[in-house]
C-alpha cells in the first residue's frame, strides 16, 4: 500500500489554517511559559489545549483560576469561559491539535548537567499521536542540537519524516515574569526550523501574538541565541557582583558608580549587584551550553567563572550581615534576623533557585534566628524547617536585631523601615537616596 503523504494542498490548508486562526493549538506543560503563551494565542482568537502532568495546576485552569501573579483570573476565565482555552492531563488530546508547543522544564541534575528527561518525556507523548501536518514547537530552554538530536530523533521514530510529513521548529521563550514592559507582544520571538517550511509555519503562527518574529536558519541558531541571553546577563551580574566587593574594600559606593557609568549614552549597560541569581533560568541555562562546549574539547570559562562567583554571593551576604552585626556589637549566633522578600527578584512569587534560600540556611546554620517576610511566598521548606511568612506590622521591625532586603519587593515602605528598624543590610541598593545611620548596603 502506497505511503500517505502530505500534498501541496494539506500543505496549503495548514497555512490558510494558521492565517486564519482555525488551527488547534496545544501547549505542553502550563507553568510560567506555557500558560501565559496558551492564554496569548486563545486571545488572539485561537481553540487552545493545554496539557500538563499537574491535576492541580489542570484544575486551576478549568476553574479559571490563575496560579500565576503575571496572569488575572478574570483574564483566564474569560478565555475559559468563551470555550478558546482548555487544560488536561490527557496527551491525548493532541491528536486533535494542528500545532504543538512544548514549554516543559529544563533542570540540572545533583552534578550540574543537563536535564533532558522533561523533554524526552514530551517528545515521546508527541510521537504516540505524530500525524501528518503536525507542526511541532520547542519552547523550553536548553542547549544548541537539542531539537536535531533528541526531539527529531524521537519524532522520527514513527517514520514520519520532517519537512515532508511534518514540522519541527525551535523557539526560546524570551519573557520577563513580572515585566509590565515587556510582553510576548512586544518581545521580538525568533524562530529557527529544521528546514524552511518549518521556520516559516512557525513564523506565521508565532506573528498572531507577537508584532516582530526574526527567522534565523536553523533551530542550532535559535537555541544558541537563548542560551546566549542569559549567559550575557550571567556574567555581567557577575562582573558587577565582584565590583560590589571591590568597592566595598575600597570604600567606594559601588551604586554611585553604577549610576555615573548609566551615564555614558554608548557601549554600557547597568546591572546591578545583589545576593545571586535565581530562577529557572539565569543560575541553570548557562550550565546547559558549558556541558555542550565540553563535547567540543571547549571550555566556557566565562560562564564557569560567573556561575561560581554568582553562587558565592549568598555567602558573602551573611559575612556582610555578621559584619554589619558587628558594627553594633552583635555576634551572629541568636541575633534575630528578618530577612525581607524570598522570590528571585521582586514583584514575583517564584522562589526556585533563589538565593534567599541559601542565604537563610546559612544563616540558620550559623545559628540565627531568622524569621522571613514575603507577599507572595506564604510559606517554604528549609532543611528540616517549615519557615511561614510574618505578618508585617509597623513596629515588628524593632523585634530583629538585623532586617536583610533581599528581595526588594515594590510593596515594602522602606522609608518607614529605615525609621523602625535597629539595622538594615539592603543587598539590592534600594534604599540608596534614604540618609539613615543604621542602613548598611552591599558595595559601599
Ligand atoms: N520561567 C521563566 O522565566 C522562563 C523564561 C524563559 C524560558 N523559560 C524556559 O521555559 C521552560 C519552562 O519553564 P517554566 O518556568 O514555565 O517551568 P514550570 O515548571 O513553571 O512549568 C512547566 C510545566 O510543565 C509541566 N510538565 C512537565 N512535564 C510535562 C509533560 N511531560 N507533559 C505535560 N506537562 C508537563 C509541569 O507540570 C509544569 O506545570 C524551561 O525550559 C525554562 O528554562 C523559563
């Protein structure tokens, strides 16, 4: 019996498709990339299936209840309600779609290498329900040959062949969680095929949500430029993370050379120290590319040495706190500390990899007593401790013997917390403009 091919026409009918907004979209795994992505296309006019492996998170969904500070309920529900987005934990539901997203993690294993088991797992289920004209689009972080060396191979196990049958496509999420700015919308989207009608289906798909979609040749190019990204932001908080500690020797206000470099209209960009880097992103992506390069005899010294000196920050933090300590006579053992803002970086609720945690267990391994406050992390596992958020009143602040911002979340009235506390050691340099003895901030 002769093969079933993909015609010009179904070619065809899947463009027009697209161009229109009849295809089916699903998306997989509805975390921080997927959910704001499937709620984007929905929007746009789009029936979109999302599938995740959490009943929870699938639940929240049907119920239009958003788990996410980025996206409102009201908005979920609306897209909900109108019948353009579902959730389920059935893969099955593919089978129905056009085009498939995967927007699955990425981690690190224990030593640092690449966790490709989430990938792997999606690429499978897409493979049980492959048919012809599936466009298929990888979304999540990883390294350069992912999409030719893992999803490809996959796919092609059912003997579909890609370019021909079906399409395959890479795509970095490039979103800012917690940005107003900066949008899906706003943000260019690049897309890198496996041949050109897959660059160009995703093109044509991704231009429905997003105002500038850049083709590059191929998905190596794509996933490059992802990884890249966050490298180049890796390094710099490095670079400026060890200036911190520099200024701090030599009695320079590292916050007011930062603002005087601001200065300079060409050829510099600020960023800013801080107790280390966090998320799902900036302290694992980099990691991604350095084990790839080591497959090549290459070693990224760039990003080895940023990501040693980025994951060095939390300890410096506590020797600046027992330092500052000091200067009002206190040792670290039984001092009370409070420790302001858990989540990576501020006006967020994700508290993955942040450098609050380390901070906190070193602290408590040092024998402080420490209570933490966050609007948005109601509670968190340290260790063998279950820590709860306080409940923050005017005067809590005098209870510490130290209050530490490290997460300088929009909502703390930090003038008000200059007046309460006994001392303040500010990690982030956002009280910088307030004139207060008992303020002490990294890099000055
Ligand atoms: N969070 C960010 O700011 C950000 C930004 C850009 C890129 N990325 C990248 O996007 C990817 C996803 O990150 P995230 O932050 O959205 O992760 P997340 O953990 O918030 O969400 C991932 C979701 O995938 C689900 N999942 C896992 N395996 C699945 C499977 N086989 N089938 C269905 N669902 C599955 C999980 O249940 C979870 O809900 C990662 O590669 C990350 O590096 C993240």
């Amino acid at each position: 019996m002769a093969r079933a091919e993909l015609t010009v026409n179904d070619l065809r009918n899947l463009e027009s498709r697209i161009r229109d907004k009849s295809a089916d979209i699903g998306v997989v795994g509805l975390g921080y990339v997927g959910l704001p992505l499937a709620l984007a296309f929905a929007e746009a006019g789009f029936n979109v299936t999302g599938v995740d492996a959490d009943k929870g998170r699938v639940n929240k969904i049907t119920r239009g209840t958003s788990y996410l500070l980025d996206i409102e309920s009201a908005r979920l529900k609306k897209a909900v309600t109108k019948g353009r987005l579902k959730a389920t934990t059935s893969q099955s539901a593919l089978r129905r779609v056009d085009t498939i997203i995967i927007c699955v993690p990425t981690p690190l294993t224990k030593t640092k290498e690449p966790d490709l088991t989430y990938i792997v797992a999606a690429s499978n289920d897409i493979a049980r329900f492959l048919r012809l004209g599936h466009l298929v689009i990888l979304e999540s972080t990883t390294y350069p040959g992912t999409t030719r060396e893992i999803v490809l191979p996959i796919l092609e196990s059912t003997g579909l062949k890609v370019g021909v049958d079906y399409f395959l496509t890479f795509s970095p999420e490039r979103i800012d969680p917690g940005s107003r700015k900066f949008t899906i919308k706003n943000t260019p989207k690049i897309v890198g095929g496996m041949e050109p009608t897959s660059t160009k289906l995703a093109a044509l798909l991704y231009r429905h949500v997003s105002d500038r979609v850049l083709e590059v040749s191929t998905p190596e190019v794509a996933e490059m430029d992802k990884v890249f990204e966050n490298v180049f932001r890796s390094v710099n908080i490095a670079l400026v993370n060890e200036l911190a500690k520099l200024c701090e020797k030599m009695n320079i206000n590292v916050w007011e050379v930062i603002r005087s470099a601001s200065t300079k209209p060409f050829g510099y960009m600020p960023f800013y120290p801080g107790p280390g880097v966090g998320g799902h992103c900036i302290p694992l992506d980099p990691y991604y590319l350095a084990s790839k390069a080591r497959e090549y005899f290459f070693h990224t010294r760039f990003i080895e040495l940023a990501a040693e000196i980025n994951e060095t920050m939390p300890e410096y933090i506590v020797e600046q706190t027992v330092a500052a300590l000091n200067t009002r006579s206190r040792s670290l053992k039984g001092s009370k500390i409070l420790i302001l803002g858990v989540a990576y970086k501020k006006d967020i609720e994700d508290v993955r990899e942040s450098p609050a945690l380390r901070v906190i267990e070193l602290l408590i391994e040092k024998k402080a007593m420490v209570h933490y406050h966050d609007p948005y992390i109601p509670d968190f596992r340290e260790g063998n401790h279950r820590l709860r958020s306080i409940k923050l009143t005017k005067k809590v602040f005098s209870n510490y013997d130290c209050v530490v911002i490290v997460t300088d979340h929009s909502c703390y009235d930090l003038k008000s917390i200059a007046k309460e506390a006994k001392l303040i050691f500010d990690t982030r340099g956002c009280t910088v403009g307030i004139n207060a003895s008992n303020i002490i901030r990294l890099g000055e």
